[in-house]
C-alpha cells in the first residue's frame, strides 16, 4: 500500500526504464562523485566502498556509478588515486558489486582520465596548456600516446565487466582529458586528434565505439557529454549535437549531462543554483531530436518532487543525484512509501563532499556524517534496558537536534531544552540569507526526527543547572552554542548614524522585525518593553504617544545602534542604505548577501519560520553569472557577459586579517560568495586596523606592512602615523567572531553532573554546522561509554594530515 502511494505521487520517477539487456528499477541515478572510499583499497580492501554503496542501493537507487576510476597512471588525479588497468584491481572490486547486487541494485564504474586537471607531476594532455586550476603544465600526448590511451579506456572498461560492474560511464565532461581533446581552447594539435571539429572529437568516439567491440552488447556504456561548457571557446550547441550522434552511433546505451568545467566561473552544483537550474539544457537535446538514445539531467535536483517535475515536463528519461544520496540513502524508499517529510535533504553545500574531496579528506555530508562512515559510524538500538540512560540536551541547535535524534533513535530516554520557541538554533539565520534556503529543509528534518523519535522537546524554556541536577539526569549535553564576540574597537558601543522611527516609517530599509533588547538613543521605551516576537516574526509592538515618524527626537535627524549580525538576521533590525560590515568571514560574507539582495527577498525570507519560500527563478540567476539561456553562444556564455542586479544597500566588508576576504569559506564554494559580492559592489578591505567608529563612521588604517590590499578606487595603503580612512556609512554591523557559550558548565561539574560539550560551546571559531553535527552524532552514538570532556570528531586520513601540512607550508613560504 505504501509502495502504491509512492508510486502514485511519482510515476515517471518509480516508472522501470528497460534497456534492452537490463531494466533499471527506476528512473534515478546516483551520479558520480569521488569519495575517498576508492582508494581505501590499497591496504585494507574496498569494503567500506562495498558498504557504501550498498546502503544506497538497499534505498532503492535505479543505477550507481561511482567515483572516478582513472585507466592509467598518467589519468589519476593525484598520487595513489583510484586506478584500473590490472586484474588484481579488478579483483578488489568485485565486493563493491556484489553487495550492490545483493541489494537488487545495479552499478557501472565511471572511467576517468583527468588529463590536465591531475595534482601529479606527470600531467598529459592533447596539448601543454596549463590549467588556471592546475599545478602543472601537462605533457602534450604523442600520436602513439593518444592510441595507447584510448587502449587503456577500453581495458578498463573490460576490467569493469570482469570485477561484476554493470557498465561504465566514460566521463566526457567537467573539462577533464576527454573535453580537453574537443575543444580548441585546450587542443592546439594539427595532427589527426586536433584541428578540424571532426579530428577533436575522434577521440571519444574512439573509445566509446572500442569499448562498445570489446564488452559486447549487453553492458551499459553511459557518456558522460559536456552540454554546456561554461568556458570561453567552448563547444558550440552545433558541436554538443553533433558528438551526442557519434557516440550514439559508436554504441553509446545513455547519454548523460555535463556541465561546465571545473575550472568555469560559473556555479553549477551549490546551493545558489536554483533546484534543477539546468535541466533546461539536456530539454533542447532531447526536444531537437539529434539522438533517440534515453539522456539524463543533473545538478541540484535534491526531492522526489523537483526529480518528478523534470520527467513529467519531458526534460529527460532519467535524473542523476550523487550528493542527495549522500545525505539520505533511503531518500527513494521514504519517497516511495510517502514519507517525504522524513527525507534528509542535500542542501548543496559542499563542505563535507566536495570540500572534503580537495583536501585529501574523507567525503561525508554535512547533514548525514555517517556517509562514508557506514562500517564505523552506525546508531546500533540499546538492546539492554538498563543501559538506556536519561540524557538532557540543552540547546535545539544543529549539535543538539543532531545527538538528541540520534540518541533517542538508539532507545534513550532523550529531554531537550530550548530557550527560543522554535528549533534550529543559528540554522534559523542561514536559512534567510538569499542562496541558503535549502536550511529550512534541515529544520524540517529535524522537526520530523525529534517526533519520530519521540523526544521530549522544551522550547521556551532556560534550563537551569539547579533543574537539572534536581532531575537525576544520567548525562547532559551542553549545546548552547555561541555569543557573538565584541571587538575592542573605540566606539563600538557608540550610538552610530541615524535611529529610526518605530514602525516602518524609516530611512534605512526594513528587513523585517524585532530590534536589539538594549536601549539605544531613538528607542521608545513602550517599544522595548515589548515581548520579543518569535523567531523571524514582525513585531507587533505598542507605540508612545510621542513615538511617531514625524515627531521631536523621533524624526529623522534620529540615530541607530551598531548592530550585530544576530541582529539582523534574527532580530531583523532596521539597516541603513550604507554599511560598513566588521568582520569578514562567512558570518560577515552572509550578512552581505542578505544585504545587497532587494525587497523580494527580505519578504520571502520573513515569510514565516517553518515555511520554505518559493524557489527563486531561473532567469536572474542565468543573467547574474552571465550563462546564455539559449545555449546558442559558443560555451554557453552570454553575448555582453554577467548582469547581476544593483545592489540594495552600498557595502563594505572589512577584516584585520591581510590578503584575500573570505580565506576561510568553503573550497569549492568560497569564489562563489566572493565573485557575487562584487558583482553586487562589495567592497573588500582586507589588513585593516580600526581607529574607532563615530558619526561618520568607521575610521580605519589600511596598513601596508600588514598586507592590506582591496581598499577603495584612488586610496593607497596607510601606513601607521598616516590618518585614518573614513568609511562612511549609516550602519555598522559586527561580525567579528564569537566565543563559546558555557555558563551551566561549572555549576553542573561542581554539582556531580556527567556533562559533554559539543557544537560552538565545545569550540566557537566559524560557525561550523559541519562539526556540530558530526559531534553530536558521534557522540549520541557512543554515549553510554564516552566519559565527560570526551569530543568525537571524524579521524583524518593520512592524506589529509599530508595535505594540511604541505598547504600549511605552501602558506607560510608565500
């Protein structure tokens, strides 16, 4: 009955897709993405793979393919990366297919030969023209070298099939080997391989009809086709055609979508695309009727509903998830029986996957820190009754929903406290910050879990050390979080600019609702007595009698606060139209994105705290990165460039630090935040020392000695005895770190509590949902034997401690 429900809320989706040879069981694909899993075959054997996979297959996924396999040496990313061209390897594989199989799923392995993009010094490529994302400059392949290359395509492909592999999926795409051939961009060649369009496209032609001969009918070949290059002088539509009709007629089973290089400063697969943001370019292969073979769409299409709505409007035969299968295995399960409300979904971050994967970590995801973890990291039931344990959790952030479900999934008796009236914690900021809306989903997640596992919730309600040692609590969890950390800077608690009204009758642009609870000049008292609204909620607060837009203090020669960035993300304080932003980090680079974005934001994000806004249109995000919507341009780059829209408020981010803004944000993600804020016209002063703030402003030093760089047009760095620079603005907002919130600590250790600290009170720094999480998983996971003071983390591979310490070195010589 419940399988019929899924099936009737997604029937393209749950509809079998029949190949010929084999039919998958549905019409999604777990699509490719690199782990680390495989390469933990080179000493203990790939059965953490084998796990891995298995688990999603056990959720029902139609069709796996894993991360990328190189053919040869000269095609691993990096040293020791994942390889086959041998039977031994072929061998090591052969666990990873029989578990999938074992769960009625089917796997191809994906055959990738990075060619330029390779971390090694024995980078190959059709010519030697370096990444601007490379270490190296490749070695141009020779005539021979090209064939021997294709020849190790094709016995990969065999060694696949031999290790139990379902098919392959011989990647075309992302601008590795293959679409550096095809492209004049990175083939300078005049040889047979180069030149002429049909000469730079025998090369995947090549491989997939060889590979076509040599694995015989009944094995899956999926291409994977760049569609849109997202690069100057990349393939024309003309050219995407024409190559999606060779591979068809050189045996191609499927073919599936690439989208843009690594190296294109577009974003393709984070959380600013909207969902589903280029199912449009895989609709006009299949609307021109160029190939008969079955296409599959991808990037960000993260629910069953949004995979639904890309079949049903005929975008595609099938779609493609890696990262959301990472965040819930059982995401086609819980679907298929109705429970969308229970699915843990990829809110598209980056930072545990992708991130991970560039610094030589382990990949797992943000909201499901057990994926790549299933041998080690599991939420066994507490099978003994008298080892579950009365656990109080205070605090309803990321760390303590996380151990909260998690413990209370396992069997203990789980109470969590909450001083605010909704769960969520700072996910209630970053879900209000334009290009992060996917939190609201998190916070549904969770809302679900803490019912379902049947935790007692109380919101509204400061715990007290006295309560809970009165309670007989067996453990308790401090995860209260953070304060926001207040920087010494002359000024900073000056009344600075110009106050508003209450109400709405205001100078600067209302973002929505409550102020500070400190009185500031330009405050009415009637207006601060007022109780705080609920979180994100317009206030509706009593005026004085003298408190009216036009009337003596309150008009508008009146001042503001300087305001942290709680608020105005939580408290929606008003904000002027000028702004000077304390603090660049990712807190500061949030506060900046909510900022520069206009009205139709600021009433999405104030819609109401449970309620996920609509999805943003598609149009000006393709405008602000400057993609053409036609694909017509060659790389499917817009004719004239970018158009982002103007800014809502004039910005400048400033950090003590020297160098680049934003040094901390996420790897893959951080050019992102960068580039659209200066589009927006943000900008960016880096190594600054702040003089004070006054009337005017804020008055800094921009100090040549230390570095400092990004200042205004016209201004050269100061030195020390130099006056300071003027910022002027109408509102200071601090971003400027925060420190650990403890204060039931002590009192509870005095009074014989067994207490644990995870999430920011465990360690502030960034606001890192990242590790709250992962701490409070872990140690909900391990409580009943974890003694207090003890933080579980995620271990760091040898790969990554190498990483970490060549970057370190790196840093340091430059």
């Amino acid at each position: 009955r419940a399988a019929m429900a899924g099936r009737k809320l997604y029937p393209r989706l749950f509809e079998p897709l029949d190949l010929g040879f084999v039919t998958l069981r549905n019409r999604a694909i777990m699509g490719s993405m690199h782990t680390g899993l495989e390469e933990t075959g080179l000493f203990h054997g790939l059965e953490r793979m084998a796990a891995f996979y298995a688990e999603r297959a056990r959720g029902g996924v139609g069709l796996i393919v894993t991360g990328g396999i190189s053919p040869n040496d000269a095609g691993r990313g990096y040293p020791f990366a994942a390889k086959m061209s041998t039977a031994s390897e072929a061998r090591h594989h052969e666990v990873v297919t029989k578990a999938v199989h074992e769960e009625g799923g089917r796997i191809a392995m994906q055959v990738l030969h990075t060619g330029r993009y390779a971390y090694h010094p024995f980078a190959v490529g059709p010519s030697a023209v370096k990444a601007p994302i490379g270490w190296v400059t490749p070695s141009a392949l020779s005539g021979a070298q090209v064939e021997r290359t294709i020849d190790d395509y094709v016995r990969s492909a065999v060694l696949a099939k031999q290790a139990g592999y379902d098919g392959v999926e011989v990647m075309g795409s992302e601008g590795y080997l293959i679409n550096q051939f095809i492209v004049t961009h990175t083939n300078k060649r005049d040889d047979e391989w180069g030149g002429s369009y049909a000469n730079r496209m025998r090369f995947p032609v090549e491989i997939v009809r060889r590979t076509r001969e040599a694995v015989g009918p009944d094995f899956i070949i999926m291409y994977r086709l760049s569609m849109l290059d997202l690069i100057p002088d990349g393939s024309s539509w003309s050219e995407v055609e024409t190559l999606a009709q060779a591979v068809e007629d050189a045996g191609a089973t499927l073919i599936n979508t690439g989208i843009g290089w690594h190296e294109a400063r577009v974003p393709t697969i984070a959380t600013k695309v909207p969902r589903a943001g280029f199912s449009w370019v895989t609709r006009k292969l299949k609307l021109s009727g160029a190939v008969k073979l079955p296409l599959v769409t991808t990037n960000r299409i993260n629910m069953p509903s949004t995979a639904e709505e890309v079949l049903a409007r005929g975008d595609a035969d099938l779609v493609s998830m890696a990262r959301p299968f990472l965040a819930d295995p059982a995401l086609l399960a819980k679907a298929m029986e109705g429970r969308e409300a229970e699915i843990n979904t990829c809110i598209g971050c980056n930072q545990a996957c992708l991130d991970h994967t560039f610094q030589a970590k382990q990949a797992s995801c943000l909201v499901n820190p057990r994926a790549g973890y299933e041998t080690s990291l599991n939420y066994t039931p507490v099978q003994d009754s008298s080892k579950r344990l009365k656990v109080a959790v205070v605090g309803a952030g990321p760390a303590g929903l996380a151990f909260a479900t998690v413990a209370a999934e396992r069997g203990h008796a789980v109470t969590l406290f909450e001083a605010s009236d909704v769960v969520g914690g700072q996910f209630n900021m970053a879900k209000r910050v334009p290009g992060k809306e996917e939190f609201y989903e998190t916070i549904r997640y969770f809302r679900n879990q803490l019912q379902l596992t049947g935790v007692d919730v109380r919101l509204s309600t400061r715990a007290t050390s006295d309560s809970l040692l009165a309670s007989g609590y067996d453990h308790v969890v401090i995860a209260t979080g953070i304060v926001p950390r207040t920087p010494k800077i002359p000024g900073i608690d000056h009344p600075k600019a110009r106050a508003a009204p209450c109400g709405n009758g205001r100078g600067g642009r209302a973002l929505g609702a409550a102020p500070p609870r400190t009185r500031a000049p330009g405050v009415c008292a009637a207006r601060l007595a007022a109780p705080p609204p609920p979180f994100g909620k317009r206030p509706n607060r009593p005026r004085s009698a003298s408190c009216t837009p036009a009337s003596g203090a309150h008009a508008r020669t009146r001042r503001a606060q300087v305001l942290s960035y709680i608020d105005v993300l939580a408290r929606n304080a008003p904000v002027g139209q000028s702004v000077a932003i304390i603090g660049a980090g990712g807190i500061g680079f949030d506060v900046a994105e909510y900022l520069t974005h206009g009205a139709a934001h600021a009433a999405s994000a104030a819609a109401g705290p449970d309620q996920m806004p609509p999805p943003p249109p598609l149009t000006p995000f393709l405008q602000e990165w400057g993609i053409d919507a036609a694909n017509e341009q060659r790389g499917g780059l817009r004719e004239g460039g970018a158009a982002p829209p103007p800014p809502a408020r004039s910005v400048t981010l400033l950090q003590r630090k020297p160098g680049k803004l934003g040094a901390t944000l996420g790897k893959t993600t951080g050019w992102i935040h960068r580039a659209g804020l200066k589009s927006r016209g943000v900008n960016m002063i880096g190594g600054v020392e702040y003089v004070g703030i006054d009337d005017e402003g804020v008055r800094v030093r921009v100090n040549a000695s230390k570095g400092g760089k990004g200042g205004r047009k016209g201004e050269a760095a100061a030195g020390a005895d130099a006056p300071p620079t003027l910022i002027p603005c109408d509102t200071v907002i601090v971003c400027a770190g925060q420190e650990p919130q403890r204060e039931l600590v002590d009192e509870l250790r005095a009074g014989g509590a067994n207490v644990h600290l995870i999430g920011g009170a465990e360690r502030a720094g960034e606001l890192d949902a990242k590790r709250a999480i992962d701490q409070g998983s872990r140690l909900a996971a391990q409580i009943e034997t974890t003694k207090p003071g003890t933080v579980h983390e995620a271990p760091l591979t040898l790969s990554a401690h190498v990483y970490s310490y060549v970057t370190r070195q790196s840093a340091a010589s430059s």
